[in-house]
C-alpha cells in the first residue's frame, strides 16, 4: 500500500542515515543538485561544501571530466560479473594504481567499499601465514583508529571510543598500542614507540600484521602524527617480518598534501587499501593492492586461491570514473591547490588557538581540525552555519574541514570565516 506522508516527513519516519536513531533522527537536508564546490537544497538555500562527502569529492560535484566518463561507460556495459569476464576499465584502472603506487606493491583486489578492502586486506594476511603453515590470529594496531564498520574493520577500531564497546562481545579480540603522542611537526620522541615495541616483541610469534593509518587518524579522533612513528612500525613490522597493511582509505589522492601519507614517511607497506576518493566520490570502489610475495604465497597455498568476490567487484562504470579521477590527480594541479587551502587553514585557523573554547588546531593538506573543549551540538551548529551558506559535519569535540580541492578562494574564506565566527568572532 502507498503510505500517504510528504516526501520530507517519509525519510524522517522509515530512512536510517548513519549512526542515527529512528526516533530521534539529527536533521537531514533535502539535496538537489550539485556543482564545483556548491550544494543545492529543495528550499533555495545554497551550501558551500567542507566535507568533500566524507573525504570523497575531491574535484567537487557534477565534473566535467568525471561525468563524461561516466556517461561513456554507461552505454558500453554498466556492470558485468567479474568472474570469468575482465574489461578495459578494470584493466587501465589497475595498471594506473600499480604505477601511481611504489614498485613493490602489483596485485590489485578490487572491492566494492573501504570496509570491504579492510576485510579483504586482513584476510590476506590470515592466509598468507595460513599458506606458510603458521596459525596467527592476532592483528596489532594502535588506538584511536578507524577502519570501517563491518566485523573485521570494526574489530580493529579503537576498542573504547568505537562501537566496539556494543559489538564487543562478538568481536574477535585483538591487540592495541598507545598511539604516538608526538604530533606531526614536533620532535620525535623515542619513547613514543615504546608500546609499539613491546607489544610486537611479546606477541611477535602471534601477529598475522599491523594495520594503521597513516599520518592522520580519521574518524577516530582526527590527530595528525609524527611520520617517524610510521617509519619506526615499518621498520619493526621489516624486523620481526610481520605484513604492514596501510589505509589510505582517507588520506589517498592527495589529501594531505603528498599523493599517499606514507610518502612523509618514505616507507611501503605490504598492503594498501583505497577507497572514498578513489572515484572522486562519484562512486564506491576500493581497492586492495599488494606484493608478488603475499599474492603468491596465497595462491601456492592448499586453498590454492584467496577467498573473496562481491558481486560488484570491479563495476565498469565506477572503474572508468577512477580512470578519469586518476587522469585528473596526474595533472597535478591539485598540489597548488591542497597547499593553498592548507597555508590558508594554518593562516585562519592557528589564530583561533587563544579561544577559551578550543584545545587544539591541527592542519594537514587540505584538512583543517578545531577540537573544542565541550562536546559539540551538532544540530545547532549546523544550523547556524547554513545559515551562513556553509555546510559542514562536526562529530564529538571535532569541528573538521576537508573541502573539495577545487574550492574557490572566495568560497574558501566564507568557510573558513563562517565557522571561525562559531567562536564569536
Ligand atoms: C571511510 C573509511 C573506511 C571505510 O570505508 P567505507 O567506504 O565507509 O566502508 C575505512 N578506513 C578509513 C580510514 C576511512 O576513512
């Protein structure tokens, strides 16, 4: 039977967002349409974006380049099963990722979502040692990460401020460090990785891998760390011989001002995971790529395959729409433009640090983080931002910007002073 309720007041009622109450949904936006940096509502009212949806529309909505991708693939096939059959875009798709990244990284999974390259970057690891006849079930990370929702994500998410604590029970239980303390441009201290140390020492014989991500901890508390303490894990991962998987599921494509994160620590790790961006967020796609050295001892092994395949693994439309992304990021005309909205952050923002009301202001690339010292109203401060014409999402003591690359400078500043006049300025 047709239910009888406004468009408006239906989503209210039946549609779950993320990490919402049925009853006491937050307030949702009636959306449009989208162009450059600007998001249209059904009211009239006009955003300026600083999210990038969640990290992942990096060149801004309705892109020439990226829709013309899109609109090709279309007419050719819009989705073929990837057993048994492979395709142009995949293939380009693949060969861009193996060359974008360092040499040692050559076998390409392609998933259908970041949580889902988690799961398959884990598996991996189980049974590359699986294949050497080692039993290890032990996953090592740090606090205060996140990884993605599903059971083998979340059950490396930081095991308090997560929702380990609901799930806990059901997850399998795995070992995490003190995270660094060091922040990005202080000086290193070796105690920092003390707990690290200790940790792969005790359990060396009992770790399948390490997983973090690098530079910057998303959703688990947005803090920027020192790239010494990434060099230093690499290096003990090397030396105890145990496999690095990165998430770059965030920080991929330039974000923080170095096409990957690793770069600042110049190091590779064993596997890499991308997501969000990987299609300038036109869709979801992942990818999973590793070395020679794990894709085969995987297939040389007894199971004599590596057990995974979504239905929607390597979707043409969304391959050729990464292609086109890839394309774009290989012009480079993002580095002029991360660095400009960073020396902008650092010039707005830095400032902000005398406000009775802020405890810190961390900046990276073209993210710009205030952490508040209470906990944040969200909807009243999204609504008092739109209205300003400003659209951003805040979560806990964290008021966070990752604007889309292409921002405009005088789009830019209306962002930035909006949010900076949160703090009665
Ligand atoms: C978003 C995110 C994920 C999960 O990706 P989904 O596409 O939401 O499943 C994993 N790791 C990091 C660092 C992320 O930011």
């Amino acid at each position: 039977m047709y239910i009888k309720i406004t468009k408006t007041k239906f989503d209210k009622k039946y549609i779950w967002h993320p990490y919402t109450s049925i009853i006491k949904p937050l307030k949702c936006y009636n959306i449009l349409n989208a162009k450059g940096s600007i998001l249209k509502l059904s009211n009239g009212i006009n955003l300026i974006d600083g999210m990038s949806s969640w990290w992942s529309c990096i060149h801004g909505y309705n892109n020439v380049l990226l829709n013309k991708a899109i609109n090709k693939q279309i007419k050719r096939i819009s989705h073929i099963m990837f057993g048994g059959f492979k395709h142009i875009e995949a293939i380009k798709l693949c060969n861009n990722l193996i060359n974008l990244t360092p040499k040692k990284l050559q076998y390409v999974f392609l998933a259908d979502s970041g949580s889902v390259s988690i799961e398959v970057a884990l598996k991996m690891s189980l049974q590359y040692w699986q294949a050497k006849g080692e039993f290890r079930e032990k996953i090592l990370t740090i606090k205060n990460g996140y990884h993605g929702d599903t059971f083998g994500a979340m059950s490396v998410c930081d095991p308090i401020n997560s929702m380990h604590n609901i799930y806990r029970k059901y997850l399998p239980q795995h070992i995490f460090a003190e995270p660094p303390k060091c922040k990005f441009n202080e000086i290193w201290n070796e105690n920092d990785i003390n707990s690290f140390k200790f940790l792969l020492k005790k359990y060396s014989k009992k770790i399948a891998c390490v997983i973090l991500e690098p530079i910057i901890q998303g959703a688990g508390g947005m803090k920027i760390y020192n790239p010494m303490y990434l060099k230093k894990v690499s290096l003990l991962c090397k030396k105890y011989k145990i496999l690095l998987i990165l998430d770059e599921i965030a920080t991929g494509f330039g974000r923080t001002g170095k096409l990957f994160a690793y770069e600042y620590a110049g190091i590779v790790p064993d596997i890499l995971c991308l997501g969000k961006s990987l299609t300038g967020g036109y869709m979801t796609l992942a990818a999973t790529i590793t070395t020679k050295k794990i894709a085969y001892t995987i297939s040389n092994s007894k199971s004599g395959c590596f057990m995974h395949g979504p239905t929607f693994m390597g979707n043409p439309v969304a391959c050729s729409v990464a292609n086109a992304n890839i394309k774009i990021i290989n012009k480079k005309k993002w580095i002029k433009k991360v660095q400009y909205i960073e020396n902008y952050f650092k010039k707005k923002l830095i400032p902000l640090i005398k406000s009775n009301k802020i405890l810190d202001i961390r900046i990276l690339g073209a993210i710009g983080i205030i952490e508040t010292i209470n906990f944040i109203d969200i909807n009243k401060i999204q609504n008092f931002l739109i209205n300003k014409g400003v659209w951003i999402r805040p979560f806990k003591k964290l008021i966070y910007l990752t604007p889309p690359y292409i921002i405009k400078k005088r789009e830019l500043s209306i962002l930035i002073n909006s949010v900076i006049s949160i703090f009665g300025n």
